[in-house]
C-alpha cells in the first residue's frame, strides 16, 4: 500500500497528475485553495499502485509518494 501526499497549498490544479494515473486514484477536490485553485486529491487510495506517474509528471513537484510499511 502507497501513501499519496498532495500539497494543496502549492498545486495549480493544471491536471496533469489525473491524466497520468492509469488507477484514476486523483481527481479534483472541490475546494479552492489559498491560490484560487481546485487542488488534486487522491479518491482511491486502496488502488494506488506506486508507479509514480504522478510525482513525475507535476511540474510543480506537489506530490510525495510513500510505500506504507506493513
């Protein structure tokens, strides 16, 4: 199991992170940050897989991605 950070007090909401999670795990919240921007959120976290698509894609470097130890 993975565990998806998101600052929502840095993210722009440009998308980029939703369009690359082949999971569909992230998706817009429905607030506003501090910016004026929808931030993304993880919807699905049990079907997180780790692949990191996400983190790699963020220009603003938003996301951290942690591997929950069991």
């Amino acid at each position: 199991m993975f565990i998806v950070i998101i600052n929502s007090k840095k993210c722009k909401g440009c998308g980029l992170c939703i369009q690359a999670c082949p999971k569909q795990c992230i998706s817009y919240s429905k607030q506003f940050n501090k910016i004026g921007y929808h931030w993304a959120v993880m919807i699905k976290k049990d079907a997180c897989t780790g692949c990191s698509f996400c983190y790699m894609v963020c220009p603003d470097i938003c996301i951290k991605i942690y591997e929950k130890a069991n």
